[in-house]
C-alpha cells in the first residue's frame, strides 16, 4: 500500500524535535516531504494533513470511523479517562449534549463584567517601568475568570481554588509528562509522582465542592450549577466522578490556552505601533467604559485576535486515530494511524493567507474564512467547546489592555516559541515594561 513520504529521523529522534521545538519541526518536513507527510513519534505513526480539501474530508466525519478521544489519552492523567477530550463515539456525543449550553454564544454576555474586572486588577498590579511576563498575567486573569465562571466562586474559595489549580499545573504542564512511559509513579520524588500527589490534593477539593452542592441544592448562574442539573437523553445526571472530570477539563483547557493566545496577539501588536494606535482608536470612540457587547462588535479588535490565533496557533495540530482503514486524502491509510490536521501548516499557506508569515489581522475585515483553512479551535464533532467565551474573552482582556496600558518589550533579542505541555508559548513569557497606566473610569449611571 503506498503511502505519504515521511522521514529517515528515529521516532526518539522525531520526539525529541516535536517536544523540543513543534513548529519549526513541522516547516521542516513539510519543506522536504512535500504537503503530506508522516511523522514517526515514539507513541504514534502520525500522517499530518493540512490541504484545506484534506482537513474539510476529516472534519466531516461523524467521529465513528476517526477517533479524537483515543488520540487525546496522552491526557488522561491530568483531565481524567471520563473527560469530554478522552471520548468517542456515542459517549462523546451524550457528552457534548450536557456541556454544551453554558458555552453557548449568547450566555457570554454574563460572564464579560467579570472578564473586564480581572483585567482591571491585574494591569494596576503591574510593575511600573520594570522588565516583568506579559504571560503571568494573562494566565492569572484567565485562570481566575474561569475558576469564577465555573464555580461561582469569590473571596477565600476562589483564592484557595485558583492557588490548588496553579499547583496541580505547575505539575502537570512538564512536555515529556505527555509520553506514556513517563506516566509511572516512582514516588514523590519523580516528576510523576509529585504530580498524582497534588492531583489527588485538588479531587479532595473538588469533590467536596460537588457533593456540597448536591446536599444544599446551592444553584446560581455559573457552569457547575447547570452541569449539575443538566441531563442526558435517557434523563441521567452526571456522576461525582464525570463532573470531576469535565470540571478539570474546563478549568485546564479553559485557561492556558486563552493566556497564551492574548501574549501572542500582544507579542505581534508591540511590533506593529501603527496598528496598535487604529486598535486604541477603535476601543476609545466606545467610550472609557464600554458594556462587553460595544468591545465584542469592535471589528479591528475581532481580527487582530483572530490573526493572532492564526499566525502561531495556540495548540499546532488536532488528531484522530482510525477505527478502520479509511482513505483521508487520497492515501489509503491502516486502521491506527493517527491522522493529524496541522493547524499551524494550514494557517501559513499563502492560498488561503497571501504572505502568510506577515501579522496583518485587515486580512480578516469582512471576510469569514473557511472553517477548513482557519480552525485554531480545531473543527467537525469535535471543535472546540470553549471557542465562544475563549473569542469572547480574548476582545474583553486585550481592549481593556490596549485602552489602558502603554507597554513595550523589554528585550531586544527576538521573541522565541516555548512549548508548555500541549501548547506554544512566547519565549520567557514575553517580557514587557509598562511605561504608562491609564486609571480606570467607571461610567456613572444617568440619575
Ligand atoms: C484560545 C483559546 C483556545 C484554543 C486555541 C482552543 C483550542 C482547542 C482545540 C484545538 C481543541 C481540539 C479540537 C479538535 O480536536 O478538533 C479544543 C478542544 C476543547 N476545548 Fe478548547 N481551546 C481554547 C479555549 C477553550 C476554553 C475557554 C474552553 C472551556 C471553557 C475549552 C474547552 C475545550 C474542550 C472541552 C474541548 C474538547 C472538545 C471535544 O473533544 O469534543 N477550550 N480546544
């Protein structure tokens, strides 16, 4: 059976690379094998597709034949074998039914304030003219705006939360913890090990936090309350063990990678002045207050965002394994290949993105690109829950730092790309020197 060329690099080799340094490994073998290569790692034969014809054939199965969840298993010691990510077929659809409605476009609009207000305190608790990460922030407000949305919380319990959840990631964003030979427990004094100690920390709290609100029937308008009222099909609540599950997934999957997307929007913004000033342009004629509905509709803002999560993809590819031999674009591929749409190859072909490497968000103005050229989000069955509040949340943080603080990049030496488990992140967090803070005015009610 022919298949699609792939390199003479040992599969240790091919891993050191992909954990090492993704993108530049990808530009690699797609600038020697041609559009679609393999890719031998030592947990999967990987053949990477990123023709728009070719992702647009993998996104329209119905998730029976190619298989997310037993591609995402590499994950299953952080997020748990009954998340959302490890499940295929009929179980993955019962579990989208239930997690679906709090992401629903329209229910934003309720968690905007609170997006607005983590930034505000975040930009006055920046160091004035001192080299500090752009990132630390943005992790904070996302991990804080998704900790509140989720649970509702505020005061000590949000604290105690956000700091459990900073812990268990600190443990479990280290790349090789993705290998499954590295997912041994040898004691607390193994990376691994360390990491089962502060998860089974945070299920105690969790748990608790579940069962409590079980006894009082305690309901309000964040997502934990309506999992817990939600029901299948055959009118089944979700057990302790599947919420614990999808709350850690909401929680992981909800934040970094909001983070890493708003420091790179602010990484290419820092180098583009002009473009920085017709953005701060845009979000003053709205006024020094604007409700979370004026900052959605503010278009340069939409595609500066966009372009962002286009130009260095926050996650570079999503991937299936066959359930069966399936011919994906041309090529008759075994059952258990792993197909891989490379996100981050698809957004640099000049088809779709005329001088791809430039960041130019005006090449998003008016224009709704394909969902098989531009999915950051990843796309079919299986796109991402996330991707209404991560768009929406991304327009609240970076307007309100635009309009409010005049940052610089404190180094000159280039800006590199850093892998943090599954993401790719902006070398050194991206270090920034605020120069000026605006105060913040909160518009007064008309009497
Ligand atoms: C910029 C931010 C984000 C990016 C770039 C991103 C990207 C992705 C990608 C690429 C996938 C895989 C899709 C596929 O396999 O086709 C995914 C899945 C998922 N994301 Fe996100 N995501 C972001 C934010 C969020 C947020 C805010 C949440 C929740 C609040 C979230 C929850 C999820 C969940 C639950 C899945 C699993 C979906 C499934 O398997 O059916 N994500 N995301």
């Amino acid at each position: 059976m022919r298949s699609p060329p792939g390199p003479r690099d040992s599969a240790a080799w091919s891993t050191w690379q992909w954990l090492r340094a993704p993108y530049p490994y990808l530009d690699g073998l797609s600038r020697d094998l041609g559009e679609t290569f393999r890719m031998r790692l030592l947990s999967f034969d990987l053949v990477v597709f990123s023709n728009p014809e070719h992702v647009k054939e993998v996104f329209l199965d119905d998730g029976d034949t190619l298989e997310a969840g037993r591609f995402n298993t590499t994950l299953a010691p952080l997020l748990g074998d009954r998340s959302v990510l490890m499940a295929d077929g009929r179980a993955h659809r019962r579990k989208r039914k239930l997690l679906l409605p709090p992401f629903h476009g329209e229910r934003m609009q309720v968690y905007g304030r609170t997006m607005l207000d983590e930034t505000d305190a975040a930009i006055d608790s920046m160091p004035h003219g001192e080299p500090c990460s752009f990132h630390e922030p943005m992790q904070d407000i996302t991990l804080r705006v998704i900790v509140r949305t989720v649970f509702g919380f505020e005061g000590r319990p949000l604290e105690e939360m956000v700091e459990r959840t900073k812990r268990l990631l600190e443990r479990g964003m280290w790349p090789p913890l993705l290998l499954p030979f590295m997912q041994v427990d040898l004691g607390r004094l193994t990376p691994y090990g360390r990491f089962r100690r502060a998860r089974t920390d945070y299920d105690e709290l969790l748990y608790a936090e579940i069962r409590r609100r079980r006894r009082d029937g305690t309901r309000g308008p964040d997502v934990l309350s309506l999992l817990l009222d939600a029901r299948d099909d055959d009118g089944e609540p979700m057990s302790d063990e599947e919420l614990r599950d999808e709350l850690v997934t909401l929680l992981v999957a909800g934040h970094e990678t909001t983070a890493t997307g708003l420091t790179w929007a602010m990484r290419w913004l820092l180098e583009a002045p002009e473009l920085l000033g017709e953005l701060r342009a845009e979000l003053d004629a709205i006024g020094p207050d604007p409700a979370p509905e004026a900052i959605a509709k503010c278009e340069l803002l939409d595609a500066t965002v966009r372009e962002a999560l286009r130009l260095v993809p926050v996650i570079p590819i999503v991937g299936r394994v066959l359930a069966k031999d399936h011919r994906v674009g041309g090529w008759d591929l075994q059952k258990g290949t792993v197909v891989v749409c490379s996100i981050y190859l698809a957004h640099r072909r000049p088809e779709a993105f005329p001088d791809p490497m430039r960041f130019d968000p005006r090449r998003f103005l008016g224009k709704k690109l394909s969902a098989h050229e531009f999915f950051p989000f990843g796309g079919g069955v299986r796109r991402c829950i996330g991707m209404a509040f991560a768009l929406y949340e991304m327009k609240m943080v970076l307007a309100r730092v635009v309009a409010r603080a005049e940052l610089a990049l404190a180094d000159a030496r280039p800006v590199g790309m850093v892998r943090r488990s599954i993401t790719i992140t902006p070398s050194d967090g991206l270090r920034v020197v605020l120069r000026r803070r605006r105060p913040f005015v909160r518009a007064r009610l008309a009497s």
